[in-house]
C-alpha cells in the first residue's frame, strides 16, 4: 500500500471513530465537538503511521510501478548519497518520467536543471537513485534507499531534497509524499503528467503555465494541499472528496454539473484537468 493510501485508510477509520461518537451524543455529554477532535486526531494517527513503517523499514519503490513501455529496459541503481549534489544527464533523451518517494521533512522541485541535464538535486538526509532508458525516454526515480529511515541515517530533521529539473524536454512527474512540506514550481516545466500522493503533509503546488494540456491527478489523506492554476491556463476539476474540505476558486472555474469548469476551456492552448480524490484534509484550487 502505498503512503498516500494508507494514511488515507487511517484518515477513514479515525474519521468515522469521531463523527459515529459525535452521532451517538458522547461527544456532547464531554463538550467537545466532532471537528475539533478531528484534525488532532488524524495527524496523530499519521504519525503513528510513519513510526510503523520506519520500524519495518521503508522500502524502495519497484522499477515496474512506472509507466511500462516497449523494449528491455534495464536499471541502474545509483548509490545512496547523503548531503551531496547529484546531476542526471539527458543523454539525448527527448522525454522523462521522474518519481519522487519522499517521507517526513522539506520537499521543493522546481525549473533550474543544467543544459542537458534531466535534473539536478541536494539531498540533506539519505536518497537512492534509480534510471532506465527506454528508447527515446529517461525514467529516473529518486527515494529512500530499503531499509533505511531518513531521521535514523539522514538529518536530524527528516529529508531536505531540492530538485531542480529540466525544461527542455516533456515530463510525466510522480510524487509519493508522508508528513512532508512540499513546494513544487512546475511554471516553466513542461509537464504532460503529475501524479500527487501525500499523507498527512502540507503541499503548494504552482501548475505549469505553457505546457499544452496537463493531467492531474491528487490523493490526499489528511493534507493541506494547494493548486495554483497559473493566469491564461483554463482548468477542469473534478472532486470525489469524501470528507474533506474543497475549495475552488469558482470566478474563474465556475461548477457546471459535476465539475468546475473555465468558460474557454475546450478552446485554451494551454490547460490542466485535475481528478482530486481525497478522504479528510483541505484542497484549494484558485
């Protein structure tokens, strides 16, 4: 299971603990209310989460969860480097798909990579490094090497990574996050695919502004997640929330049916459509 869906599944059952004492009036006869337990509640079961898997040991994500294509791909494990700089070359590719694993501490990825580099990073705490080539594409995944918690061999204070990535080539992004801050620039990247999985985090993402039509798509436990839908980007948005708290900036992606819509939406060069799928947390559109 992964991170996002098993904070999720915790987000769920502590959810449904509270609002079934709520309905059954014992929350009143204590004089606390259903919503103020809540948030406490659902952070502390993430983080009793995250202690279960540090105990067991986190594992590395396997090559075959990415996209599969033709070919025979093979893998070259990087070595695992803690607190250094690290450089991923192109190598002529003319596309890229880049999963990030990354747990308890900062996260930011943004443009900025050197000429003919896929990406370039600073990792304070511990990180592996996993590539592929298939055909003209580079599949790169960055995580937390099997076995290892980043608070026990990283820094002190959970993972930092900085990404910086390129944009001189088409991306597909994926992005498993626990209790993290994430702050992802996709603005002047050309991303094609972003995947977002984040447990009980806090997570300000700037979609990109030129990138032609962006598939997005948000799983949410009990997170605090922001879109910024750059300005001249239309955007389509689908909720499926559950119990979470969903805001879109309806000025300018007004509902319509059962999603939120920009008038010139069928029309704009360059647009996102979002599938946001979340069980307890905040999510804001705007």
């Amino acid at each position: 299971m992964s991170n996002g869906k098993g904070i999720a599944a915790i987000g769920l059952i502590i959810a449904g603990v509270v609002l079934l004492m709520d309905n059954l009036g014992v929350l009143a006869r204590l004089e606390f209310s259903a919503w103020t337990l809540l948030w406490p509640l659902m952070f502390i079961g993430a983080g009793l989460w995250l202690v279960a898997g540090a105990v067991r040991g986190l594992r590395n994500p396997e090559p075959e969860e990415l996209e599969r294509s033709g070919g025979t791909p093979l893998w070259d494990a990087g070595e695992a480097v803690p607190g250094q700089g690290e450089i991923v070359a192109l190598d002529g590719a003319t596309s890229a798909q880049v999963k990030i694993v990354h747990g308890a501490g900062r996260l930011s990825v943004g443009p900025g990579a050197p000429p003919g580099a896929l990406l370039a990073g600073n990792f304070a705490g511990i990180v592996s490094r996993q590539t592929r080539r298939v055909g003209d594409r580079l599949d790169v995944v960055l995580s937390i090497p099997g076995g290892s918690a980043s608070w026990r061999k990283g820094a002190p204070g959970g993972m930092e990574w900085d990404v910086r990535l390129t944009g001189e080539a088409p991306l597909a992004l994926g992005f498993e996050m626990g209790a993290s801050r994430s702050r992802l620039d996709l603005r002047e990247l050309r991303v094609t695919g972003l995947s977002v999985q984040i447990g009980a985090g806090d997570a300000e993402i700037d979609l990109p502004a030129a990138a032609g039509a962006t598939y997005v798509k948000v799983e949410g436990g009990a997170a605090r997640i922001t879109l910024h839908v750059p300005g001249g980007v239309a955007a389509l948005v689908r909720t499926n929330a559950g119990l979470s708290h969903v805001t879109v900036d309806e000025t300018r992606f007004p509902r319509i049916g059962g999603a939120y819509r920009s008038p010139d939406f069928e029309s704009a060069p360059n647009k996102v459509i979002i599938a946001i799928d979340a069980a307890v947390g905040r999510i804001q559109v705007d």
